[in-house]
C-alpha cells in the first residue's frame, strides 16, 4: 500500500500544560501504535490536536488558539521530544495570549511555526474527513495545502502572502465600490497578486500529479479492483497548455472579471476558489459517491498522503487516527494496521471500545485509558 522504506521519527514523550481539559500532564508513548480509549468527550481528541500542533499545521479542527486553553487559564504549553532521522528533537510551543504562538525547535526560537515540519510530520485522518468528498471545494484545498506545506514551507511561505494580499485587495474593491479608490491601485495590486497566484497553482498541480497515483492504487485495492479513482484540479480560470503563458492567463481573467468583483467586493479568480474533484469511473464523487464509496476516497486520499510526505521526506509522517476504526471493516482494519506496523510508522489511534482491534496485534500495541482529562498506561 506505501512505499518501500523504513520510518525514523518518533514522539518520545509529549507534555501538555493548560491545553483543553489537560490541566498537566506528560506522558511517554510507544514507537509503535498508541491506542487512547475512553468515553466520548474526556480528551482523546485533544491529544491527537496537541501532536498534530507539533508539526506547524495549526489545529485538524480549525480551532483558534484561544479555543485551545485551559478554562480560565492564559497560556497553554507543549513541549515533546522525539527523534527525526534517528536526531533526538525538542519542540518547545507556547501560547500566552500574543498574536503568534512561541515555538523553539532545540532550543532555537523559529520565526515561522511551519518550520516545525523539519522536525515532525502528520497526518490526521477523523470522520470529519469525509468532507473532502461532499463537503465545500474549501475542504479540498485545505487538504492539498496542508499536505504541501508539510513537505514545503516555501509554499506556506507563498499561501500566507497570497492570502494576505487576497484580503488586501478585497478591502480594496469596497473602497472601489464606495468611490474611495482608483483603478489605478488595482492595477498594482493585481501585479502583486499574479506571481504569487501562479507558484501556488503550479505547486498545487505538480503535487496532484504525485499523489493521485497512490490514490488510485489505494482506492483500487479498497474497491477490490472494481472501481477507479480519478482526481483532477479545476481551475477557477482557463488555462493555456504552457505554463509560460499561466500569469497572462491569470491577470486576464482578473481583467475580464473587474466590473463583477467591484460590485461584489471579493476577488473571484485565483487558488483561493480553486477545486480538486475526485471522480469513480468517471462519474463525479461528490454527486454519486455512496456513503461507503466516500469513506473508501477519504481513507485513500489521507493513505496517499503518508505516501506522499515519504516521496519528498524518505521518512513516514506520523500517522493519527481519530475514531475512524469503526468506519473500516475488519479485513481493511487489519490491512491498516499491519501495514503501518511493517513500515515501522507510529500511529495514536482514539477509539470509545477495542473491538475493533485485531486480538492478535493487541500485545504490539501501548494502551492507555483517558478520562476527564487524566491519561495513564492500561493493559485491559
């Protein structure tokens, strides 16, 4: 299902202090597969949320960091060590109430938190994944950016200043409307945007070329051979054949839709309202995928993401289950997990009961119960 290669980086231990219903807490975890198991609601998410912070992705939940607090607390704290290409790491994150989080990657201060993908990868998969397939083509885009950006913090570095001048420039067309600006500031500012539009479409289209063809293995090894995968980038403006001519392309379709976008007050071409649509033998997901269908293209996406950071990183990420193991049969359960274990990934699993853990794994695998924020090590 993956590529051939072996895994070498690992969370050691993880600290959290102050962080959801974690008043403090630290806790050693196994190399191998982690499983958190208890009740709805006593935390098992929020540990997933704390690791996957750890790799400069921001929150799975989209949760500001004033969410992630400890009730009437004004900082919350993690701190993990691990190893990465067999180099021990330190991760220091600190959030106190200031516009940017404090993060220190062995001992040294990092001016961007994506840099924290030098250290750590991950890849969450939840039951919320299955908007990748029915949900708004911003569930689409989020994916493939923050899959990217975990092998390219150039390309966090080009979103962050494409989506700062988007909003610029939406400011701008309302003051347009309202008579308090020119055409000529529209003119620079679209110069500015182009570029920046351009390497994030090309980005996005090179990685797409990598990813489908693990998709589609995966997916058809799911379906059993009976049904295809296709994926495809549709772009909210036409494209010429050769790159070369894409900036042309792109401040022409700005051009042809100034008068629309003055009136409406927001820009309407560029990455920003991209789609990435996911067909079965040819017919679009989205309008004809059955439930279980969705499931098998959101498994294979997230799947074909492991694969993918291993393309550019020769190292797996590490990989995060949140309550999905109920949502695969037992034989793809299985699959799953022996797979994950054979490539030596570390894996956390939630899940509310173990029956839907193969029996005769469960002596490879460190359990640990959680409860009302309190973790410990358990053997039940």
């Amino acid at each position: 299902m993956f590529p051939w290669g072996r895994a070498l980086v690992e969370i050691k231990s993880i600290e959290l202090v102050h962080f959801r219903n974690y008043e403090q807490v630290k806790v050693p975890f196994h190399r191998g597969i982690n499983i958190f198991v208890g009740s709805n609601g006593q935390g098992k998410t929020n540990l997933l949320e704390a690791i996957a912070l750890l790799s400069g992705n921001g929150s799975h939940r989209d949760a500001k960091d004033t969410d992630m607090l400890s009730w009437q607390k004004d900082f919350y704290r993690i701190k993990a060590e691990g190893l990465t290409f067999n180099h021990p790491f330190q991760i220091d994150l600190l959030y106190s109430g200031e516009k940017r989080k404090k993060v220190q990657l062995n001992g040294r201060t990092l001016k961007r938190i994506y840099d924290l993908s030098e250290a750590v990868n991950t890849v969450i998969f939840s039951p919320e994944d299955l908007a990748l397939v029915k949900g708004s083509p911003s569930e689409r885009r989020r994916f493939l950016d923050r899959e990217i950006g975990q092998t390219s913090p150039a390309y966090c570095d080009v979103l962050q200043r494409y989506q700062k001048a988007i909003t610029q420039r939406n400011a701008l067309l309302r003051r347009i409307r309202q008579k308090e600006a020119t055409m000529a500031e529209l003119d620079l500012w679209d110069e500015q945007v182009a570029p920046l539009a351009v390497e994030l479409l090309q980005r996005r289209l090179d990685s797409i070329a990598k990813i489908a063809p693990y998709a589609r293995q995966i997916y058809n090894s799911l379906s059993e051979g009976k049904e295809e995968l296709d994926l495809t980038y549709r772009s909210s403006f036409p494209l010429q054949y050769d790159r070369n001519y894409w900036l042309d392309d792109y401040k022409k379709a700005l051009r042809d839709r100034r008068s629309e976008e003055i009136i409406r007050q927001v820009t309407l071409v560029g990455p920003h309202r991209d789609d990435l649509q996911l067909y079965i033998n040819k017919r679009e997901a989205k309008l004809y995928a059955s439930q279980g269908q969705q499931r098998s293209i959101a498994l294979s996406l997230k799947l074909a993401e492991i694969a993918f950071i291993y393309y550019f990183r020769k190292e797996y990420p590490i990989v995060l289950l949140d309550d999905v193991m109920s949502e695969l049969d037992p034989q793809r359960r299985e699959q799953l997990l022996k797979d994950l274990h054979r490539r030596q990934v570390q894996v956390f699993i939630t899940t509310t009961h173990l029956r839907a853990f193969p029996a005769t794994m469960m002596k490879e695998m460190a359990l640990f119960r959680v409860q009302e924020g309190r973790l410990w090590p358990t053997s039940e």
